[in-house]
C-alpha cells in the first residue's frame, strides 16, 4: 500500500512538471530567464509531438503519415549569433505566426569572437547552448530548421578558416581556399565537425541532434564556389563524400547541398538560363551536384536584383520566371527530387524597388510554387531572404526585412502560407489557422 501511494505521488509530480512544462509558452522561459544557462528539463518525451519529414520521389513528405509537405518558409542565418536568446525566440514565433514551417539558419561559427568551434574540433558550450536552445524553441514553435554546417563566404569564418587552421597545424596547404574542398586536412577537420553537431545531445530537450524531427535537413555549404575552374570535379567528390558521412551517422534526416543553382558548362542550352556568363565559371552544376545519390533534395536561389542590376523590372520578371521553370522542370523530369528555392531575396532599400515592386518578383516565385504543389510535383518550396525583428539591425543585409513593417509583404507570405495548407490540410502546428478571408 505504501509503496503504491509513494508510486501515486512521484506520478503525480511528474504530471505536474509535464503540465507546467508544455503550458510554457514558448519563449517565455529560458530567453526571459537569463538565455541559455536558465531553467532546463531535459526530458526527451516532454517535448511538442512532431515528425521527421521524408521524401517520396519528387515531393516531401511526412515520415509517419505520408502526408506531402510543401513548405513556406524564411531565412534568418543569425538566430545562433543573436545578442539575446529573446530575439531568436521572437524571430521564431513570428514566422509561425504568418503559417512559415521551415527557418534555415546558421549551425556555424568558426574561430573569432564568439565563435561556436575555436578550432579544429574545440567548441564553446556556451555557443552550443544557444544552438540547443534556438532548436528548442524552433519545435516549441512547430518550425524546422535547416541547419546549414559550414560558409563558403568568410563571414562566421567559413572555408577559409578551416585553410588558415590547417596552414597553422603545418599542413601543406595553398592559400587557395579551393584548397577545403580537397585537402585530407581539411576535410578530416569539416568530418569532425559534423560528428560532433549530429552527435550533439541538446541540454534543453535531452534529444540528440541527429533524432530531432524539429531540424528538417542537413546543407554541407551556404554557396559553394570555386576559385579555380580546375576545381569542379573536387568539389562533386567532396559533395559526394560530405553527404554519404553525413548518412552514416544520420540515417533520419534528408541533405542538401546549399548550391546557388547554376549551370555547370556543357549544359548546352540551360547555359542561356544562367544570369551571366560568369555564372558557369563557379564549380557548380544544378544537375550534376544535385545528383548524388545521398542528397536528398535541390536548393536553388534566386537574386534577381543582385545578378541583373541593369535590367527593367519587366526583364526582371521574365528572367526570373524561366529561371524558376527550368529548375523545377529539371528536378521533376530529370533529377526525380523535390527542388526548394532555399533563398528569394529582393532589394529592400527604397530606390531600388518599391514595396510593390518587390512583392511582384516575390509573388513570381509564390505562384509558380503552388502550381507546382497543386500537382504533387517537385516545387517543395521557397524560403524568403530574410527576416528579421526590432533589435537584430547588425545582422541586416539589403535584402533584410521586419515582416510586419511591409505589410502588403506580410499579407503575400501569410496568403502563400494558407494557399498551401488548404491543398494538403493541416500540417505542423495544429493553433495555427489561416486567417485571410476566403
């Protein structure tokens, strides 16, 4: 009898934890609490119920149900790097509120202040806390999150620390920054970085990294490009080889390779979708790179403002209209993989396009996309470039917005979000409703 009624209250203290625990709005815990460091319950099965999302062929998919999934999203690479805990929750919870899934942001930081790796496989736990705490609140909020590994630019470090740490380990290494995608060194340093993000055990949920449904994909590189044009068949080979070690530690997570989506030479006539002839030079190929056995979907960006400064907003359009065609025509018919326009930005500075006008190129890419969702095909989605809140202007670029200060913007991305969940029903956080008038 004793032991059943001790049994009885140790229940009910757990029930009474659980309960406080999931009626913890999200963000008002350890954000207001002091950030990463406050109050923590890492306790896996009281985490918000979500599913790893699959694929099936050329369309995303939930991994339990097989229901499709067709994303709207938004980019905010500083949700690690954020001076408050506070700020990445808001930014979060504000993208659910305009019915946006899926957030990519930063999973680096690499030597220099406040970095997440100091070197080569030396992190600071304090910096891998607030990554734990963004991927937290990200499934308290109902988002997923791509999480990209590694910068091809030298912003947050990117490939060229990993050079300069391998010249001052004593490697034989050119100054080339080519050199990351070939070099033993260097690769064996990208290798154990991965290992230790996907074998991360969060301290706020007590969920591993790599059997977190809440982190929708994996991306090798933001951008990758080449210096040399001899360097294209090694950066394929690192593709290929970064995205098989990624499956032998993570078998529950798709991979992407975070290409910009331009076309390789000998493309013959997809030569003529490029933006420039400049394009073809970079060591990329949509196709080829996308290919690869273990990457699981196409990303694609589109810039039209940055890559034909010159042209009328008319051309703009156009370009911008065979631009997304070609990709989801290629990933449909000829890759056989779901395609997402992982970045759409437009210049946000007045003389350059009215909040009208960028909402067309905007509305380009929106329309085609849920088309392309409308008939189960490649389409998966677009993620905007990018959002931000009040507070985060260090972290502004000229295709940086306060969603809610540009309302006709806000208004479009909450109708694109509501167009695709009444083709496929509720998927993700069952609070969020489309609230546009029918």
């Amino acid at each position: 009898m004793w032991r059943g009624t001790r049994m009885h209250s140790l229940l009910g203290v757990l029930l009474l934890l659980a309960l406080a625990y999931l009626n913890w709005l999200p963000g008002r815990g350890p954000s207001s609490a002091g950030g990463p460091g406050g109050f923590k319950l890492p306790m896996p099965w009281l985490q918000p119920p979500m599913s790893f999302v699959g694929r099936a062929g050329t369309h995303f998919v939930d991994a339990v149900t097989g229901a499709p999934i067709y994303v709207n999203g938004w980019n905010s690479y500083w949700l690690l790097s954020a001076r408050s805990p506070a700020l990445s929750a808001e930014m979060l919870r504000r993208g659910r509120r305009m019915g946006l899934t899926v957030c990519r942001t930063w999973a680096f930081s690499d030597g220099g202040p406040g970095a997440l790796q100091i070197s080569p496989g030396r992190f600071s736990e304090p910096v891998f806390q607030m990554l734990d705490y963004v991927i937290y609140e990200a499934r308290r909020n109902h988002v997923r999150l791509i999480l990209c590994l590694v910068n091809n630019l030298d912003n947050f470090g990117g490939k060229a620390q990993y050079v300069q740490w391998a010249q001052a380990a004593g490697a034989n290494v050119t100054n080339s920054t080519d050199s990351f995608f070939s070099h033993p060194t260097i690769k064996g340093y990208y290798m154990e970085y991965v290992k230790a993000i996907l074998t991360r055990r969060n301290s706020y949920s007590g969920i591993k990294y790599c059997d977190e449904p809440a982190i929708f994909a994996w991306e090798l590189m933001n951008e990758p490009r080449c210096v040399s044009n001899s360097s294209g068949p090694h950066i394929q080979a690192w593709i290929e080889e970064m995205a098989a070690y990624i499956k032998s530690l993570d078998t529950k997570h798709l991979i992407t390779v975070g290409i910009e989506g331009f076309y390789g030479p000998g493309r013959g006539e997809r030569l003529g979708v490029n933006p420039g002839d400049w394009a073809a030079s970079l060591c990329s190929d949509f196709i080829q790179n996308s290919a690869v056995k273990d990457i699981d979907f196409a990303s694609v960006h589109a810039y039209p403002d940055s890559w034909l400064p010159k042209a009328s907003m008319e051309e703009k359009v156009k370009y911008l209209s065979v631009w997304v065609d070609s990709h989801l025509n290629d990933s449909e018919y000829v890759l056989r993989k779901p395609v997402l326009f992982s970045e759409v930005g437009y210049l946000q500075h007045a003389e350059a396009n009215s909040t009208v006008d960028g909402d067309t190129l905007l509305k380009v890419v929106y329309d085609k996309l849920y088309n392309s969702a409308k008939k189960l095909q490649a389409g998966g989605g677009a993620l905007i470039w990018q959002l931000m809140v009040e507070g985060t202007q260090m972290y502004h670029d000229n295709f940086s917005m306060v969603a809610r200060d540009r309302p006709s913007t806000y208004n479009l991305i909450k109708e694109q979000s509501c167009r695709l969940q009444s083709l496929y029903g509720k998927e993700g956080d069952p609070s969020w409703q489309c609230s546009l008038p029918p």
